[in-house]
C-alpha cells in the first residue's frame, strides 16, 4: 500500500515538488505517492491533514507558520524560527522541520563563499534563512516594506530596515523572500532601492522558481551570478524526502534520484 504526500500551500498549481517527490520514489522503489492541495484557510491545516489520511506533507507560502502550530514535535530550528515547512506523521503524532534553511544553504555553498547576505522581506522564509545562515557565520541584513514583521528580527539582533530607512551597503548575495514576481511583474523593492544594493553585490538568489522573476531579470541585466528557487526546492526537498523515508537513504542517493526533475 502506498503511503499518500502532499505539498499544501496557496497558491498551489505551480508547484513542481510533486513531480520532484514521485521521481525519487519510483527511482528508488519506496511506496510512496505525492500530490498537492491547495489549502486556503492555514487553520485547517491539521483537519485536512488526517481527513487526507496523509502520512506527511510540504508547506509553502502562506501556511508555515499554520504547519509550526499545527505541530505536536517540532525540531529545535524549526521552533527557533515558528516556520515548518515539512511535517511528518510518525505514532499518531505530527513532528515538524524546517528544511528551507539548510536546502538554501547547500544550494547556496554551490555558487562560491559567501560572508555576508541582504534578505528581502520578512515572513517565515525569511526568519528561517536568517537565523541558519547566521549560525554558519554569515552577516546578516533584512529590508522589508513594512515594520511590523521586522519586530522579530530585530529582538533576534539583525539589523533590519524598512524601505525609508534602508541605505544600500556592499553583500556578497542579495536574496529575495518575498512573493513579489511569483503571480506579477513586480520587484521586491523600488527599482531605485534594489538596484543600490544589487550594484554592491556578486549573487542574487530568488527562491521563487518556474518564472524568470523581475528581480532575477535586473540582477541578469547587472550581470549577477543569479540562481532561483529550484536549487533551493532540490535541496530541501532532498531533506525532506529523508524525513519522509524514515532516514533510509543517504542524502547524496537521494539528490541522485531527484536531480533529473530539474530537466523534467
């Protein structure tokens, strides 16, 4: 009997980890089937969850921090940062991951050193990113536009700005977290703001994927070392496959099975 996963998010329709999911499993012979579910309310996160009869699931964008409460075990970094974006059902119980964090970071180790970041926006992808790239010894800066999520991140003890206080200063990578160029044309930031700080900077990472964004389109016009959000959703998605799997693989056998979606 095959054990059914899902990504929840919304929206939903683009998402590619189903087919990344069930390459993987039918490479590596695990019964194992991936679907996704468009999930409009995040407090229904967990009814829907053991109504589907699901055995663990992906959270994308709005709904990681529904998934970090709808958890009854969360990991350590997972509890740090309130955002999970894998759950798994293991005794009768969800236990809750954060793997954005160190997908991005393997992903990111694969463009050259990097000692220090600009994040734009400010939601869970964001408090995620900054936190685990920080605790890998990497300077850590947030923008967004408005305050009231940057309230985190100042208590955690990042420099953070709003649009009318930010100044752009020299980054080794400028990373986009927000939703902007995912469903428009829209940038991250005004044109004149954004390009101060990709003038300053050798990388520019978007973890949306599936489009050319805005964003990743002016870092090519500056010509940046860019890459997008499907090197970030490989690499967490390996981690989470191994959550998954109940740790049956090795991470390099499994990113062997995976990597092909990416010419898919």
């Amino acid at each position: 009997m095959h054990e059914l996963f899902a990504i929840f998010g919304n929206p939903v329709h683009h998402s590619r980890s189903p087919l990344m999911h069930n390459l993987a499993f039918k490479t590596l012979g695990y019964p194992g089937c991936y679907t996704r579910w468009r999930l409009e309310e995040g407090e229904m996160l967990r009814e829907t969850f053991f109504r589907l009869g699901l055995k663990g699931i992906n959270i994308t964008v709005p709904h990681k921090e529904a998934a970090f409460e709808a958890a009854d075990v969360v990991e350590p970094f997972a509890a740090e940062v309130r955002a999970v974006n894998t759950l798994v059902l293991e005794d009768g119980k969800l236990h809750g991951f954060n793997t954005d964090a160190p997908g991005f970071y393997r992903a990111l180790q694969r463009l050259g050193e990097v000692r220090s970041a600009l994040i734009m926006g400010a939601g869970g992808t964001a408090r995620a990113l900054s936190l685990y790239l920080r605790s890998r010894g990497i300077d850590v800066e947030v923008v967004n536009r408005s305050a009231r999520r940057l309230k985190w991140f100042e208590a955690e003890g990042f420099v953070s700005h709003t649009w009318e206080g930010f100044e752009a200063k020299a980054h080794d990578v400028v990373i986009n977290t927000t939703s902007a160029g995912l469903e428009d044309d829209a940038l991250p930031m005004p044109r004149a703001l954004l390009d101060a700080a990709l003038g300053q900077t050798a990388y520019a990472v978007d973890v949306i994927y599936g489009k050319e964004t805005p964003f990743l389109k002016e870092a090519k016009r500056l010509n940046l070392l860019t890459f997008d959000g499907s090197q970030m959703l490989l690499q967490q998605g390996i981690i989470a496959f191994d959550h998954f799997t109940g740790h049956r693989y090795t991470l390099d056998r499994i990113e062997a099975a995976m990597r092909p979606f990416l010419q898919l």
